[in-house]
C-alpha cells in the first residue's frame, strides 16, 4: 500500500536478518574447525608436551606444525571451501543450498542485465552496440542482448577459477554501489528536483560514507581487480564526456550547473560596471535569427565571445498555432553554425 515506506523497511530488515545469519554461521563455524589443519588423523600429540607446537589445535591434542609452517595445509577455515559441509548434519543439503542460491542469482541478472544493456544500446551512446537494440516480440525481448550476456557468463564459468571470478564480480559490484550512493549524494547536495527521497532516515552523509566506503573495500579485497574495475569505469565516463550524446536525462549534473550559474548570476547584481571590465548586454527583437542575419550578425560582431546577447522573438498567438515544435532547435542549431554566441528566447503575446 505504501512502497515508499514498504521498500526500504523490507531492504533494511533483510540485510538485518542477513547480517545476523552470516554473523551466526561464522561463529558457529570458528567454535567448531581450527584455522589451519593437515587433514591426517597421525599428526597428533603424545602426552601433555606443546613445546614447539603452534596453532590453536595444540590445545586440542593436535600438531600441525609442519603445514602451517610450510603453508601447504589443505583443511581448516582458512583453506577449506567444504567446511560448512563438513558441519552439516547433511554434506550435500549445503552443495544444494549452494546451487539454488546461485541458479536464483543467475536467473535474476540473467533477465534484468540484458533489458538495461538494450536501453543503453537504444540510446546509441558507445559505437557498434546498436545491433543488441533490437527486441522480438509484444513485450519486446532483447534476445540478442540475452545471448551476449549468456556467452559472458559462459566465457566467465570457463575460467574455472571461482577465487578469480569473485575477485573481478565483487569490485563491479561494489562500484556499483558505489555509482548508486554518490549519485545520491550529488542530487541531494544540487537540490534537484526530481530527486526527492520519502524515507525519515535518509541522510545525504550517509549516501556519501557507502560511497567512499565501497571504494575502499574495493581495494581492500583485490587491488588489482579494483584497478581494472576502476580504468573500465573512467574510459566509459571519458568516452561519454567528449562525445557529448544528445540525451538529455535529467541529471544531477545539469541541477549543479543550473545552481552555480544561478548563484554566479546572482552575485553579479551587487558588482558595479567598471570601464575595466564593462561588456555590452543586449536584446536583439531579431523575430526568427534567420530571417534578420544581418542584424544578429551585426550585433554579434561586438558582443564577440564575451558577452550577453539574447535573440527575442515575439511570436502572435495566430502564429504560434502554425510554428513547427522543432522551431527553437533548428534556430539554434542555425546560430551555432553561424559561430553567434547568443540565447533564443521565442514569447507569445
């Protein structure tokens, strides 16, 4: 009934709940299995003698001195992936939680990553990805994009390195998180207007501590694969700054430029005009720029670069019924080719 409240109530109690699961899993197995282990039942301990005996297993009438010495022990929390399995009242009840668990992960970005892969392909921001746009059927499915991610994943199993694998997946996954709360951040501290959080505790600080948070978990874990995840992050972001797509998304950074060219402007008011630094501000009545081009020229010629000049155009409401909706643009685009530096401002009367 209420999602806005629902939502996050819902998000915050599982990662709770999560949270205290995970906790009681890691206490329950460190009570019960010794950091490092041999795995041979004869490396045990004759008497009450633990002189040069090292480890917790010593207490325990175990020596496995030798494997952690030389580090080649392959039992234990540190070394062993099947401990959990080796707890279980069940062994393979875990390897089954273990594929369920990843056959839902799957599933779920199986289907999810391929229809934002295909947005991004329509919106034709990077080259040569428009062959993935294309959808099939009424609800327009992306199955090529379905078949790419299919290929990635498969490309990505054939590692056969999991260690490798969550390396490279956890440090995406985290600069993700990390995108997700510094653009947050950005909006709150723009005051955009389309960016209005219902939740009480939401707190713009805390958006930014997850954000630089995520970036030092990312190379806590693997500061090798954060450096990756890092330079693929800074190319897509360059790439997109220097081609400058024409999209307009209603971003945080069009609300920050608004603001400081606002409170520029703003503060300009107080300034008086000094000879030094004096330059004409004018209103050129052009009607449409094109129709009057030596007009705006001649203004333009002394407004150059460095000044205000702004194009009015007073449009009668019986015209305004006949005007193209792409009028404004294309007098803009004319003024561009044209090397006029100026503002179109069309008004109805």
């Amino acid at each position: 009934k209420d999602p806005a409240t629902a939502i996050p109530k819902g998000t915050l109690m599982a990662i709770f709940w999560t949270t205290i699961s995970y906790l009681g899993i890691a206490v329950t197995a460190g009570s019960c299995v010794v950091r490092d282990a041999s795995g041979n039942s004869s490396h045990i301990l004759l008497g009450n003698n633990t002189d040069g005996c090292v480890g917790l297993a010593c207490n325990m009438g175990w020596n496995f001195t030798d494997c952690i010495q030389s580090q080649s022990c392959e039992y234990g929390l540190a070394n062993s992936v099947k401990v959990l399995g080796q707890l279980s009242g069940f062994y393979y009840l875990i390897t089954a939680g273990v594929f369920a668990a990843s056959l839902s992960s799957a599933l779920g970005f199986l289907v999810s990553a391929p229809k934002i892969f295909q947005c991004l392909c329509k919106d034709k921001i990077y080259p040569y990805i428009i062959f993935f746009a294309k959808g099939y059927g009424k609800n327009n499915e992306p199955l090529r994009a379905y078949m790419l991610c299919y290929t990635i994943a498969v490309a990505f199993i054939l590692i056969a390195e999991l260690n490798t694998i969550a390396a490279l997946i956890s440090n995406f996954f985290l600069c993700s998180y990390c995108l997700i709360n510094f653009s947050c951040f950005h909006a709150s501290i723009t005051n955009s207007p389309g960016w209005r959080p219902s939740f009480k505790y939401y707190s713009k600080w805390t958006a930014l501590f997850g954000a630089v948070i995520s970036v030092v978990l990312m190379f806590l874990f693997t500061w090798w694969a954060a450096l990756v995840t890092l330079c693929i992050i800074f190319f897509l972001f360059g790439y997109v700054n220097y081609t400058k797509p024409k999209i307009n998304w209603g971003s945080s950074v069009q609300a920050g430029t608004y603001n400081m060219a606002l409170s520029y402007s703003v503060s300009l008011t107080g300034v008086e005009d000094h000879v030094k630094n004096f330059r004409p501000q004018c209103l050129v009545l052009t009607g449409p720029p094109n129709q009057r081009p030596a007009l705006v020229d001649f203004v333009g010629s002394f407004t150059k670069h460095i000044s205000l000049m702004i194009c009015g155009d007073i449009i009668l409401e019986l015209d305004r019924k006949t005007r193209p909706q792409d009028a404004t643009d294309s007098l803009v685009k004319w003024m561009n080719k044209r090397k006029v530096r100026s503002f179109y401002t069309p008004l109805s009367a």
